[in-house]
C-alpha cells in the first residue's frame, strides 16, 4: 500500500479522464490540453492538473498531454492495465443488468460467473453466462482465479454471501445490497446504493426551491 | 441557492447516515452519538461531526442526537421530505432493473413511467408499470409533472432522449449511458457509470499488488 492516500473522487474523476481520453483517440486527436479535458468532462482545468498530480509528471508545458500515453497511464495507475475477474451473486433483475453490463468488459473485468439459490432462476441465460447455484461458489473462485465478488442479493443474505466469498479467496467486494457489511480491513469494499445518486438529484433541486 | 457549496462526497454521507438512523429507528433506538454513527457507517466521529456543522447545530453535548429529529432534519436537506416523481427511459435489464428497484419508492422517488421506443418491449409488465412507447414522452411528463428524468438508453440516443426530457419541462437528469450529455446550467446533471465502482476496487486492489 503506498503511504499516501488518494481522495476517492480523485479516482472517480480519472476514470472519467480515461474515458474521454478513449473518446479523443477514437477522434484521432494526439494531443490535449488539460484545459480541453477540463472543458470535455465538466470540472476545472486546475482540477485536472491537481488529480494528475498525485501521480506524478505528465504532459509538456505548452503542447499538453499525448492522448494516447496518458491513457495508458491513467489507465495502469486504475488498475485496467490488466483484467480481474469477477463474479456476481444474486440473478434477479439488477445482477441480471449487471452480468450483460457491456461497459464492465470494456473497462477490463471479466464477469466469470453468476450464481442465485432460486432453482427457477439457475440455468437461465445471460448473454453468454449461465445463471449457475450458489452451491458452485467455492469452485467457481478457485477455477476461475476471481478477486472480485459483486453482491446483488436481498439484504438478509448479504453477509452470509460476503462471507462466503471471503473464505473462497475473493479480495474485493462491491456490495448492492442496503446491508452494511462487515468484513476485515484487508478487503477492499465498496457500497453501491442506486437511490443515493436520485439523492444528490433531489438535494440539489431542494436547494434550488 | 445558498451561498455556500456542500461537498458532493457529504451529500452521499448524509444520505449513508440518514439510512443508519433509520435502520435504529427500527431498533428502538432513541439517541446516539456521532462516534455511534461514525462506528455504524465506518467513518470518523470528526468526519460525521463536520458533516453535520455544514447544516448547523444538530444535538446536546454529552447526550448526542435525538435519532428521529436527526433523521427527519436530515431527510429534510436532501430534499427527501416529499416525494419526486421520476421517469426511467430506457426498458432495456439496466432500465427495468431500476423500474423495480425497491430502494427508489423506499426514500421518496415515484417512478412514473418507463418508455421504450422497442414495439416488442412496449406494453410489458414491470411490477405496477406498463413499458409505454417514447412518443408519449411529453404527454406523461406533464400529466404526473415529473421533474427528474433517468437515462437508460443506448449512448447514441442519449442526448436525444435528455433534449426530449428537457423541453418536457424535467429539471434533473440521472444518466447511465456513457454519453457525456450537454445540458444548459440550470439543469441537475449526475452521471452515473457502474464501471466506475468496480474502477475504485481495482485501483485499491492495484496499490496492494
């Protein structure tokens, strides 16, 4: 673990760079000012030249960024340089839009397998995955190496997941469900709740009353 | 709007603690104190306690907070006091994920309709919404006055769909097409990329490498 720490909306924002990074190359741009990154994803070009920062000297003064290396770097300093596979649990609806997401394939993860406990649920096809049981987790991590387990269970069943994944070998977790989860400092876990977003929405509007 | 600026990443605290209170509501619960809060989300009691300071004096010194005023005042800053009527476009599993996810009703956004512009997606059942045909936009939009719109469309259709919602008078956008949308200042935008989630895992997976 490098001793410093990286505010989170730092990461957020890299992951946007990249991504209109991957816009301009797709444009055949070569270079790019941090003013123009600044301009195409909607924060300040100062922004971009601090979160850049933490990591170091890019770009020239007065000729910008080459696109095509600073992608790769954001996207080596991400962690995208390499692909991690990952498993879902949970095929209702939201795991089922999670598994035929295109975008998590194209960012680098591997979604290897998704597993459910209801019988009327397993076998059914997600794209090119098989909604597989629940019973197949222990194997399926070993198999197939995966460090990331993605829980979109109901909330009385998330922990008992979580902790299973755990004892599979899973490093990470990326948690759907309301539960708060607990799990040893040595895993990396992070909270996705869809309606928190709606929330920044409608407080924003408040305030705009 | 006020004067001063809420950090984004306090809005989304205020939102975690606010669910917190609630869940010790259930419990009975009748005060607690910020390092319960800071325990129960896993935060610092500091974090929790200037996070609160943004908003003025919540609590009493040496006996905390009254968790059900705590609870509706906070309720109350994020523009959760009432109800936002909402409108997903897009039917598509990530669109009908979010027809029927339970947390968006749970904390006061009424989905009022979800379109397609699919005939063969029109007309199916999720939950209590019928899938109806993207011409009648407009017509619904103004009929359940719905001030906060959902993009769930494909990337190339996204921009399209957020003018069709902002001439229907719709004042937010949540989008989670990978399209950078252009709206006019006035306007709540929030992008929303899943990726971005399992980025932040990989990114924390990557330092300990």
């Amino acid at each position: 673990m490098k001793a410093f720490k990286i505010p989170e909306a730092t990461v957020m924002r890299l992951s946007i760079y990249s991504r209109y990074l991957h816009q301009l190359m797709d444009e055949g741009e070569d270079t790019v000012s941090s003013g123009e990154i600044a301009n195409g994803v909607g924060v300040s070009s100062a922004q971009v030249r601090k979160d850049l920062a933490y990591f170091g000297e890019f770009g020239t003064r007065g000729v910008g960024y080459k696109v095509s290396e600073l992608y790769l770097q954001l996207m080596k300093i991400l962690g995208l340089d390499h692909r991690w596979n990952t498993i879902i649990v949970g095929a209702g609806k939201l795991g089922s839009a999670l598994a035929l997401y295109q975008g998590f394939s194209d960012r680098g993860f591997n979604i290897c397998a998704i597993l459910d406990i209801n019988p009327a649920i397993i076998g059914n096809q997600l794209g090119n995955l098989e909604v597989q049981s629940l019973d197949q987790l222990s194997s399926l991590v070993g198999q197939h190496q995966i460090q990331i387990g993605v829980i979109a269970v109901p909330a009385n069943h998330a922990q008992d997941v979580t902790e299973q994944l755990l004892q599979a070998g899973v490093k990470a977790i990326l948690n759907f469900s309301p539960r708060v989860l607990k799990v040893t400092p040595d895993i990396v876990l992070r909270n996705v709740d869809l309606s928190v977003n709606l929330e920044i929405l409608s407080f924003n509007l408040a305030l705009n009353r």
